[in-house]
C-alpha cells in the first residue's frame, strides 16, 4: 500500500471540529511550485475553488500564495487568508 501523502498537520485539522469558520471564507490547503503556486480555498457554502496568483476571488485580486496564507488585494487595500491553526 502507498504512503499517505498528505501532511499530518493537515489531516489532524480535517477532523477537528471547529477547524473551520464555515461562515466565511477558508484557506485550506496550498500546492504548486514557487513558481505556479496554487491554493484551495473553501467558500461558505461548502464550494471548493483551486486559485492561482493573479485570480479573483470575491473581488479581490490574489497577489500572493505562500504555505500557509493567501494575500489579496482589493481598491488598493490588502488582506490575507490564513490556514487553520490547529
């Protein structure tokens, strides 16, 4: 059988209760290269969206992807996403 890949931080947050704020945007995952650094974010409504810098997200533009946080922008004013803290 194959080695589970995904990080152990993550897959203790994906069944801790609360984990998430389900009422608002949620960055839950990043991937890619430093290149083409990609992310999942996760919408109120139980969507999930992959994104990429340059992407609009709910009117903000993604500036950044970095481990463990995204960084938008939106009318000149910057905001960030950050993942879980568990």
């Amino acid at each position: 059988m194959a080695e589970d890949p995904t990080n152990p931080k993550v897959q203790s947050l994906a069944t801790k209760d609360g984990a998430l704020d389900t009422h608002n945007l949620s960055l839950i995952g990043t991937m890619g290269t430093e290149a083409l650094p990609r992310a999942l974010v996760r919408f109120p409504n139980g969507r999930i969206e992959k994104v990429t810098v340059g992407d609009s997200l709910r009117g903000n533009r993604i500036d950044a992807i970095e481990p463990e946080r995204l960084l938008m922008s939106r009318n000149g004013r910057q905001s960030i996403l950050q993942m879980p803290q568990g």
